[in-house]
C-alpha cells in the first residue's frame, strides 16, 4: 500500500471571508471551534461569550481565517501566517 506524502495529507481548501458567513452560523462555528475538545473556558477564568469575542477579534483583524476543506467539505477556523 503506498504510504501518502505531506503533499497528500494537505487540506485542499479556500478561504471564505468571515463576513459571507450568516452571523448565526458563524457564532456556531466559533462556539464548536472554542468547545472542541471539551474545552471548558470557565476553568481558565474565561466565558465561553468572551472566548467567542475573542475569535470575532482575532477575525476582524486577520489574525485567524475561515477555510473551507475542499476534501473533507468541511469549514474550520485556522491561524494566518
């Protein structure tokens, strides 16, 4: 069985400007993304409503961006390099 490179477990994917994104389902992207993993933000001394704002910050000011993975067709927020 041939062993896939790097170049194949890339995401294939396209940026989608946040502001394209239905506030609603954009909330709801941000809430999975800040929950993933069981993350609970009350232990950091944080809410989940300010670690949202945070995200929609860190959107507006193009330090994370919305991509949408052509392979696995889903949408994930990612960090700009």
């Amino acid at each position: 069985m041939p062993q896939k490179t790097r170049a194949d477990q890339q995401e294939e994917g396209i940026d989608i400007p946040y502001e394209q994104i239905g506030p609603e389902t954009l909330r709801r992207m941000i809430q999975e993304f800040v929950t993933r993993d069981g993350a609970d933000w009350a232990e950091a001394g944080c809410s989940l409503e300010e670690k949202v704002e945070q995200v929609y910050l860190q959107l507006r000011n193009r330090q994370v961006k919305v991509v949408y993975d052509l392979r696995s067709e889903t949408a994930n927020l990612v960090a700009c390099c």
